[in-house]
C-alpha cells in the first residue's frame, strides 16, 4: 500500500497559489519607486544646469556702449565742412494705437519731429488705403535732438493712454509704445557745395545693423582710414533697481576714440571768394569750367582750389555725377603753351642756350618735313630765347627742343613733375601721358610736345612745376590738409605720396623767373599786371582733341606767380575749357583776367600787401564780381586827369551778396589802355598749336580795406557770405 501525498494532476490544482492582486501591488509599487528615482534624477540635473548655465533673471551688471564717430573736416579759419552724427528711426506698430487717439498721436508726432502730419497720416495705410497693423517706420532721419524730443513724447504718450495691449504671436498680451532706436551714423555737408569736389562723399556700410559712413571721393576717400572711428566706448558695471550702473570699485570703462579730424590749409573766407568770382567768370565767357589754384610757392600749401563744377555732397542728384570727379587731379589734357617755359627751362639747365641766344623763327612759318610745318601767330624772322616765351613761338621752342636729345628732354620734364603723380592729398591723380624716349628722339615729335601737344598733364602737376620759378627751383607738392588731430589734441602729418622735386638749379630759375614777368611787362599776359606787385607766368591756348581730332573748342589756362615785397610768395594756376564768347577761348582774353581777379582778392584780403603810394587804376576795368564786361575799344584816359564825376568804385563780395559793407579807398587816377585785337591762327591737325599774339591791357590794383583780412575774425570775414 503506497503512502504519501499523491502526485496526480488533479491532486495539484488544489495546491495554494499567490493571488495575483498581490503582484500587480507590487509591480505598481516597484514602478512608481522607479519613477520616482528617474524624478529625482531629471530635478538634480535641471539644478545642475540651472548652476552651471546663464540664468534669464535680471542680471545684476549692465554694459552700455557708446558708438564712436568718424572724423570731421574744418577749414583753416575753423569752419565745420563736415561732420558725423547718429542717426535715429521711430517706429510704431499701427495696432498699438487706439484708433480714436491717433490724431492726437498723429498732431503731437509731427511738433516734435518737424515732420508734416500729412505725410505721418499716410504711413498707417497701404495702397489700397487699408489700415497697417504691423511695425511702421515713421522716420529713419531722426537726429539726436528730435530723438531725445521723441523719447520724451513716447513717455506722455504712455500717459495719456494712447497705446492699447495686442497680443503677439504667442498669444500674451503685450503693451507696444513708440521707439527710437539709434540705426547707424549720418554725415553732414553744413557748407552744402561749398569746396566740392574737393571734400569728396560718402556711402554707407552695415557694421550689423548699424550704419557707418565710408569715404567714396576727394578727401572723404583719401583719408578714409584715419576719419573712421577707432574704438567704441563702453561702461560695464553693477545696476540698481532702474537699470542704472552703480559707479563702484566693479564699474569699468573704455573711452570712445573717434576718427581723426581733418583741419585743411584753407580758410573759407578766401575760398568762397574764389567760388563766387569763378562762378562769374564762367557766365561771362560761357564757358563749360573753369578750375584754380592758389599756393603758398614755398610750402606747397593751398590756399585756395576751386572749380565751377560742384554739387552738395548731402544731396546728389544724377546731374551732379559729372562734377563728382576732382578734374584738376583726374583729367589730364594737353596744355599748350604753357608747357613752353619748362622746355626752355631744360635747355637753360643743360647750358645749351642763354635767355639772350637769338634763333631764326622764319617769319611764323616753318616747314619741318615734306607734309608738316609749324606756325607761329606773330611773325618774327628771328627772336631772343626770352622773347620766344615771350611772344609764345611754336617755332622758336621747337628748334630750342632739338638741341636737347630725346631722353634729356623727357628726364627734364619728369623732373618737373610731368609724367608722374603730383602728390596731392585725393584719391586718384593721374600722372598724364609723356611721350618715351624713342618717340621724343625724332624730332618732330620732340617738337610737338616741346609746345605741350601729343603730351598730356593735369591742372596739379602744373601748378607743382610752375612753383620751380618762384622757389629757387624747388616744384613743391601741393597739400589741402595741414594736419590730422586726435581726440587728445594731438597733431599729425603724413608724407605725400610725391614728395618736393629739384627741378632745375636756382639759377635756371632765377632766370625763367624774370622771363615770365617779361611775358606779363610785354607779352601775352599784360592783362595780369598789378602795380606794386610782382607778377609771372605765361598763357597756354590749346585745341581740344575728341575722338582722334581736334575741334573748334579749346583749353586755357594762364600758370604764374603773384608776389609782394614783404616775402609772400604765392604760385596761381587757372583752367578754363572751352569759352564759347567770341574770341574769348585766347588765354589772353579768359585765363590772364580771371588770374588778375584772383590777385584782386589775395590782396582784398590782405594777403598780398600793395604800398599805399601805389594809386589804382579802376576806373574802366570790369568789377571783380560782375557778369557784365567792360568794352575794350573804350577810349583810353590821360593819367591826373580829374575826374568829371565820382570814380566808380569796385563792388565788393560784401555788396554783392548784400551783406556789411566794408570801406575801401577810392583811387585817385584813372588809366587804361587800348588792348590790340587778337586773330585766330592757323592751326595745323598734327600740332594744334595757337599762341596768342601781344596785347596790351590795363595795370591796376583794386582798392584796399581799411581793415585787412588777417586782422579780422573769422567771423567778420566769411559768416556774413552765409
């Protein structure tokens, strides 16, 4: 009989079993236990990260950054000629608004920003005249005085309750007001076209989203890497409550260091001068330009440097694109006989001729091969070296040229500066064009450049050579800055990119500096004498080629110097192009008076000094500031003749533009005499050549201020032009 529990499958149904609420007790538990660490676990990794990450609270430091500026440019009597400001924009969402408050925020808008509320109204509509909701610009040309106005006005505004909550894209409700943001960096022209081109232009870059201008012409290009600014301010420290910084031993500071300031040789009072006289000129002779030059002869420094080619740099329009380009540096053309004298100079330099040497000039006309002959105006069977500057012989310069060989006449006017940049402080400047040595060994071509054709120079490189006759020989670089200065006052210089030239010996000199008051005592520049003063130069009338040939238009130009007996040495240049008056494209006739002019105003202003024995003659000669001219056949006037009636008196810049009259001495004798009629020449294709015979004009000095321009102010002497 077996015993023991029984082993059959119905015997182990009856076996106890763990009832299953027990087991998904004990799973839920297990479950929730393990939640609860992966739990702990996400919190001390989120307290982890919110250590060692940046919090978004309130910082308790703030930084403010103070934009630097780019230099200015100030005249040499300090007149602001530009300058840099920010510039702000406001903006506003149209939704913001209670729509029945935006009249009030329309009419209080435009008081405090100048701006018509007609045109305010019609920024919170599109073209189909619905309502705008988004961000509207009000402004991008807000300055620092409206924007601080502004910021104010968004303040009341806020008061007033002209603003209502909008939700935004996330749904909150969200209070937007008005805001001024500064968006970048504005230049301002305050003088509008006054020096242009030579101050140059601006454009405009994005340093993020901030606005800064950069220099694109004249100075403004030149010196672009000293005017942009250097270093933006900035002040770190902790913040109060309102968001100020706390100036404690934590606050530090980095100083705002602007760009350099320009400060030219030219003081305004002078240069507007020159504008307004050229300005004159130009309608008197109908002529398309005319540029000019003043220079200290022994500092290169310009005084003056003006052209009837301006525009306001603020404001540039598309007719204004022609005169962006400085022609006195970046148009070089072929001078004529102004290029006459430095020939010459180069023969004397190589002892080859004497001021004295006699060369057979065959009666004006002179064949030098089987198909070209050379023709001189005046005809002369024979005249002195000095009196073929003197009566401006073509032929006569051309058989002086062929005593030097090829290269020693290029080498000489390279000295000159001829061929190569002049070193002004612009952007671009041209070196012109200057024949090789292998074209200028022939002799016809030597010939032709020896009287300033098939060669071409800017108005610069000729100003710097003629600065060799009336500087021991030294061709000067001429320079419109003087200095650059610093946020700490400091002065700096910078070397030109063509430094002085020894052009030829101070005896050369010596001698080509009595030629050219010869040409000026009884030559083609009389119209340029000035009693008490020692004047100059010599006139250049030359065709103008276009498209391979030259045409009835024409360059004059009249290149010298004007100098007192108390050491004030200065070197004029004048271009005009192409006078279209009859008979008025003779340099004789264009050129020498508006250098006359020029010499007016120096001494007007005090910078030549005339002795006061010495009377003027201005009785008949066209006044400085006038479009109208004097008739030239007008009978001449025994000199001490007494006059019938009250002498008529010069108008000054002052009475011109109705302005503080100034007392000048009225002259005490009356001359003038009668200038011989000029004819045109015939010219051949090749050389072009056109002298400009003898003529005979009037000397006369105008009347001198009581007061001179050196001992006024600033102000007396140029803010009444404005």
């Amino acid at each position: 009989m077996n015993s023991g529990k029984s082993t059959h499958p119905e015997n182990r149904q009856n076996t106890p079993q763990i009832p299953s609420g027990i087991e998904q007790r004990n799973y839920r538990i297990g479950m929730l236990f393990l939640i609860l660490l992966v739990a702990i676990f996400i919190f001390l990794l989120s307290i982890l990260k919110t250590i060692t990450s940046e919090r978004h609270t309130p910082s308790q430091t703030t930084t403010k950054v103070e934009r630097a500026f780019r230099g200015s440019i100030y005249s040499a009597d300090h007149y602001t000629l530009s300058d840099s400001q920010q510039n702000y924009q406001a903006v506003i969402r149209g939704a913001s608004i209670r729509p029945q408050k935006r009249p009030l925020f329309i009419k209080l808008f435009s008081i405090y920003s100048g701006i018509p509320q007609e045109e305010i109204r019609q920024k919170f509509f599109d073209k189909e005249g619905k309502a705008i909701t988004g961000n509207i610009i009000l402004s991008k040309n807000l300055n620092q005085k409206h924007a601080m106005q502004l910021k104010s006005l968004a303040y009341k505004l806020r008061q007033l309750e002209v603003f209502q909550s909008i939700k935004n894209r996330q749904g909150f409700e969200v209070l937007f007001g008005l805001d001024i943001l500064a968006i970048g960096e504005k230049r301002r022209f305050p003088k509008k076209d006054l020096l242009s081109p030579i101050i140059g232009y601006v454009g405009k870059e994005l340093e993020g989203r901030y606005i800064v201008p950069q220099g694109r012409g004249g100075l403004e290009k030149h010196y672009n890497k000293y005017l942009s600014s250097n270093q933006d301010g900035l002040q770190k420290g902790k913040r109060d409550v309102s968001g100020n910084i706390i100036y404690d031993q934590s606050f530090t500071q980095l100083k705002r260091i602007d760009g350099l300031d320009l400060h030219l040789n030219i003081p305004l009072s002078l240069q507007k001068r020159v504008e307004v006289m050229i300005d004159q000129m130009k309608q008197r002779l109908d002529a398309d330009e005319i540029i000019v030059g003043i220079m200290e002869s022994h500092t290169g420094k310009l005084l003056a440097y003006a052209t009837t080619k301006r525009y306001n740099p603020a404001k540039i329009e598309q007719k204004d694109i022609p005169a962006m380009i400085v022609h006195a540096a970046e148009n070089p053309y072929e001078a004529g006989s102004v290029i006459k004298p430095l020939s010459l100079a180069i023969a004397l330099e190589h002892h080859l001729i004497t001021p004295q040497t006699w060369i057979n000039t065959h009666n004006g006309r002179f064949q030098i091969s089987k198909k070209y002959w050379i023709t001189d105006d005046e005809k002369f069977p024979s005249l002195t070296a000095t009196d073929i500057i003197v009566h401006s012989s073509n032929i006569g310069i051309s058989q002086i040229a062929w005593r030097l060989s090829g290269k020693e006449f290029r080498e000489g006017l390279q000295k000159f500066g001829i061929g190569r940049s002049s070193g002004i402080d612009l952007a671009l400047d041209y070196h012109g064009k200057l024949k090789s040595v292998h074209l200028l060994s022939n002799k016809l071509h030597r010939a032709n450049s020896a009287y300033g054709y098939g060669m071409t120079v800017t108005f610069n490189q000729l100003l710097k050579a003629y600065s060799a006759f009336n500087n021991q020989g030294i061709a000067v670089t001429p320079h419109i800055v003087d200095y650059l200065q610093d946020n700490q006052g400091r002065h700096y210089t910078l070397p030109p990119k063509e430094g002085n030239l020894q052009a030829i010996s101070p005896r050369t000199a010596k001698k080509m500096h009595r030629i050219l008051k010869e040409v000026v005592k009884r030559g083609t520049g009389v119209k340029a004498q000035y009693p008490g003063l020692e004047i100059g130069g010599k006139t250049g009338t030359a065709h103008i080629a276009k498209n391979g040939h030259y045409v009835n238009e024409y360059h004059s130009s009249f290149y010298g110097f004007a100098n007192d007996k108390e050491g004030h040495d200065y070197t004029l240049g004048v271009l005009v192009i192409n006078a279209k008056k009859w008979h008025k494209y003779f340099a004789s006739q264009s050129a020498v008076p508006t250098f006359k002019n020029l010499v007016r105003i120096l001494v007007n202003q005090g910078y030549l000094h005339v002795d006061e024995s010495v009377v003027a003659t201005l009785h008949n000669e066209t006044p400085l500031y006038s479009n109208e001219e004097k008739e030239e056949n007008s009978p001449a006037i025994p000199p001490n003749t007494p006059p019938a009636q009250e002498p008529m008196k010069e108008p000054t810049i002052d009475e011109l533009l109705k302005v503080k009259k100034r007392h000048y001495q009225p002259p005490t004798q009356k001359q003038l005499l009668v200038p011989k009629k000029e004819t045109k020449s015939n010219i051949s294709h090749l050389f072009g050549g056109v002298g400009t015979p003898k003529k005979k004009a009037p000397s006369s000095k105008p009347t001198k201020p009581t007061k001179s321009a050196k001992e006024m102010t600033p102000n007396e002497l140029f803010d009444d032009l404005f």
